[in-house]
C-alpha cells in the first residue's frame, strides 16, 4: 500500500495544543497542527509469506526495488493479459513523539491503490490487512516492526506505473485534521508516517 520519501523530521515535540510548532512539516512546508508520531525508517520485502527472510529492502536513501512473481506473496490471473500480485512487507516503525490523541482501535497501516494520487483521500487503503489495527504501543525512541502488503497490476507483463505510497495514521488526529476548522485535504498531511515514492520494476520469472 508502505510514497516514497519518508516523513522525517526533527525529535522535539509540543503540547496537542500549541499549533505553530510540530515536529514535522506539511507538503507545503509549513508545520503541522500535531505533532508526527512516527518515522518509516526502512521497509523489508519479504521473500513469499517468510517473516524473516527478506529479498530486498528500501530506505531514505534506496526507493527502488525489483519485483518478481517468484517472491510475491499472492499471484491472480485476472485474464490472459492482466494479473494482480501482493507482496509481504514488513515496515520499520520508530516512535518519534507521543501521540496528540489516543488510538485505543489501533491504527491505520495503509497503501494507496496503484496509479492513482497518493494524496487523494479516496484511494487510501487502511488496514486491508488488520482487524482490528496495530496498538504501536512502544514509547519515543523505540522502533517497531509491523507486516503489511502492498498490490500492484500487471498488464501484458509489464507493471502499471504510478506512484505507490505507504502510510500510517492515527484515526483520531486524522479526522481532527481532515475536519474544519483545519480542513488538511492531503493524505501525507494527516498521516503519522509515510514512504514515497516506491520506484518499482518487475520481471515475471516464473
């Protein structure tokens, strides 16, 4: 789902209250309202279903990665020319503030679909995967491991292009922010975390 640069930023933090300062800055430069919970400090694609065997691995500095059908977790044929794959990943989460609200349902591990505007609240996947979503309780500083999947298409065996993003929110301060008077409209804006862009490349080896 899992954009992508990530969102860092600097270690200190405010109250929920005090919106000129944040520890993290909106698409347009600005700071945010609440401070950013979390970094996506490296993403691991892991080989089929493994939990521990990884095949290639993305970080701020490295965002591409060359898919193959061999290591995908799931391969559909949707007709003799198109396909549907997932692959496993598993996302490096640090804790880098308190949260601005609690998240006692978890939280939101999402993608957004293939091909589509990242930030377009429309096409974000939350926990398509998880029910319900991950606690994350660990404190700042500390970092968690958290297993997802991300879809991508293929037509004619080529992949359809277009940006891949993924992101975590917390669905209280995304809401807050979404809502008026505050009316944040980007995606990347009210998510805790997010890695963009994904620059993938496939070969089909079965």
């Amino acid at each position: 789902m899992l954009i992508m640069a990530v969102a860092f930023s600097c270690t200190d933090h405010v109250n929920p209250g005090e919106p000129e300062q944040s520890n993290c800055l909106r698409v347009n430069g600005t700071p945010r309202l609440y401070p950013c919970e979390f970094e996506i400090t490296q993403i691991d694609f892991m080989k089929v279903s493994s939990n521990t065997d990884v095949y290639a691995t993305l970080t701020p500095a490295n965002h591409d990665v060359h898919l193959l059908t061999t290591m995908a977790f799931s391969y559909v044929r949707n007709s003799t020319t198109t396909a549907t794959l997932q692959y496993k990943i598993r996302l490096h989460v640090k804790r880098i503030a308190p949260p601005a609200f609690p998240a006692p349902g978890g939280y939101w591990i999402s993608e957004t679909v293939i091909g589509g505007e990242p930030d377009d609240p429309s096409l974000l996947w939350p926990n398509k995967y998880y029910n319900p979503g991950p606690l994350l309780n660990i404190a700042v500083g500390e970092t968690s491991l958290v297993f997802t999947r991300l879809t991508y298409y293929t037509s004619d065996g080529l992949l359809d292009p277009g940006p891949q993003m993924v992101s975590i929110q917390n669905p209280a301060t995304y809401q807050k922010l979404a809502d008026p008077p505050n009316n944040y409209a980007l995606v990347r804006d009210r998510s805790e975390a997010f890695y963009l862009p994904i620059n993938a490349t496939y070969t089909d080896d079965r």
